[in-house]
C-alpha cells in the first residue's frame, strides 16, 4: 500500500511538472498596485489649490 501511495505521488507530481494546471487565483491580481498609488498621489497634487500645495525649492 506504501509503494502504491508513493508511485502515486511521483506520477502526480511529474503530471505537474509535465503539464503544469492552471490556477486563475496566483495570477489575477488583488487590488491596485504601487504604480497606481503613486499615480493617484501625483494626481492629487495637481488637483490641490495652489495655497495647498507645497512649495517648489
């Protein structure tokens, strides 16, 4: 039953390695990311009135 269990295991693991399955969840991304919040940053900035914003140097 152990020598069953371990060609089992090594078929499926090497099915994996052959033909790897798909899985939506590892690629598809979960929210925004650190480009877009500095998009939003600067965008913000534009929109500020003039006295709100900082003084350029």
């Amino acid at each position: 039953m152990e020598t069953w269990n371990s060609m089992v295991q090594l078929m499926s693991a090497f099915r994996e390695f052959v033909a790897p399955r798909y899985r939506p969840e590892l690629h598809y991304m979960r929210g925004p990311g650190p480009a877009f919040a500095r998009r939003a940053v600067l965008v913000e900035t534009r929109r500020a009135p003039p006295i709100l914003r900082a003084p350029h140097r």
